[in-house]
C-alpha cells in the first residue's frame, strides 16, 4: 500500500488523454500532472531539448514525491526515456505509437502513423516499426501544426480538418486501413477524424495499454493505492490554464488545475 501519487508529464495537455484512461482504471490513485504548454511543441525540438526538458519536469515529479512517473508524450518517451530510466530510481511508463496491434488487425498491410517529427525521427519508433511490422508498409506523416491548435483548445473546425485532409489523404489514397495516433494530443481529434474518415478506417492510440501497464507495474513494485477513497487531481501548467480546465473539470473527482511557473 502506498498512497505517494503518480506523476504525469506531456508537453501540454494532450497527456490529460492519457490521465483518463489512468484515472478510470485506478480510480483510487492520487495524480499530478505537469503539463509544459509553455514549452509546447516538443515535435519540432531537438533531441537533446527534449532531453531536457523532460528531465526538468522529471525532478519536479520527483520532489513532490510520486512513486512513479508516466511520461504521456509520445516524443519524449522516444527520445529519453532510456536516459530517465538510467537516471532516477523510480518506474517510468512511457507511451510509444501502436504499430504492433494496428500491424496485426490491418487487412490491407498498410498502416498510417501520423506523430510528431520528433517522435518519427528517434531511433525508438524506427526499432518498433522493424520489430513490429514485418510485411506491412508503414505510411508515416508528420502531424505538424496541429499541437499548437489544440494546444489553444481548437478540436474541429476548417483549419483542423484542412490539415488532417493533406496528412491523410496521401496514406488513404495508397490504402491505409489501421491509423495510428502516435501523440497524445490527438485522441482528442478522434471526433473529426470519425466524420472525415471514410468508413472501415480503423483508429487506434494507446491510452488503454498505458493505464494497463501502469497498472501492472505499480502491482509489480507492490505501490498501489489500495484505500478505498478516490484519488485528488492536481495538474499545473505554466501556460494559461482554461484550456486545461476544460479538458479535465469532472464533477465526479476531485481535480484542481493552478498556474505554476516550472
Ligand atoms: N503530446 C506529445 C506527443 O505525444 C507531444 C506533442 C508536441 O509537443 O509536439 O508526442
């Protein structure tokens, strides 16, 4: 038993898609979330700039004592978890495109993977789409300009559906039929792309596996929370808060959302 909470980082608010699987499957655990919106895109930063700023927002979770960290950002996940992993003495969760179940279900063998440069460039996501694609033609695009839309709360709209077209088109037009979304800001894209897609086109993420996984690694290390009250909620932003408060205000749990200048 152990009531420290788990830390989650993302470079804004996207990671909040993988705070709600996390919090629906362990509703007894306690989380911060640090999102570093004010630092968002990481996409379009070197590797040794996400390297760093991951590693700040590590130390932070770590001195508010979390018992272990879900980096909820797939490009900071393929650029450092290695490092973090090396580095500190807790579990890391991390969050990678999932090639592996879209690769088994695809009936076309051809499968989209629309993340950040950030994560298409690391030599993490070329290693799992070796492992985990013999066979399949994997179509990767660049999803450039949409964190900074949703980033400001836009969802839907012309500017959002104008830039998936020119992202999927090109990978349906060769007969993609599994999409990956390989950054977590874009669950929250799931609504358009499901009026814009034609039908069939499968839509997979990996929020559930993460919550999963972080289940299992907190039943591995024996820190689960297993009092029955229902876990507190903080998250910080160092960039203007609403857009965050939006996506997380549930009346169901307790969450509070404050400014913090990390
Ligand atoms: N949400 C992040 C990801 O999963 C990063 C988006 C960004 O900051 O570019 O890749």
């Amino acid at each position: 038993m152990d009531n420290r909470p788990i830390g989650i980082f993302d470079s804004g608010i996207g990671g909040t898609s993988i705070w709600r699987e996390i919090q629906a499957l362990l509703p007894n655990e306690s989380i911060i979330y640090l999102a570093d919106s004010s630092n968002a895109p990481y996409g379009e930063k070197s590797k040794a700039e996400i390297l760093k700023l991951s590693i700040k927002n590590t130390e932070y979770l770590l001195k508010q004592n979390c018992k272990l960290i879900v980096v909820a950002c797939n490009t900071a996940t393929t650029n450092a978890i290695d490092y973090l992993r090396e580095s500190y003495n807790v579990p890391f969760i991390g969050i990678e495109p999932a090639i592996k179940p879209a690769a088994l279900q695809s009936k076309s063998k051809i499968v989209g993977v629309l993340a950040t440069k950030g994560t298409l460039s690391s030599s993490l996501f070329h290693s799992t789409a070796e492992n985990h694609a013999n066979g399949i033609k994997i179509i990767e695009r660049v999803g450039r300009g949409l964190v900074p839309l949703i980033e400001k709360g836009e969802v839907k709209g012309d500017k959002i559906i104008k830039l998936l077209l020119s992202f999927l088109n090109p990978m349906l037009e060769e007969g993609m039929d599994y999409l990956v979304l390989g950054c977590t800001h874009y669950p929250y894209l799931i609504p358009v792309l499901k009026e814009i897609l034609p039908p069939g086109i499968q839509i997979i993420d990996s929020g559930e596996a993460v919550a999963k996984q972080t289940k299992a690694i907190l039943e591995e290390h024996r820190v689960l929370n297993t009092l029955n009250v229902l876990g507190k909620h903080h998250f910080f932003t160092n960039a203007e808060k609403k857009v965050l408060e939006n996506m997380v205000q549930n009346n169901a749990i307790s969450t509070s959302v404050e400014y913090l200048n990390f």
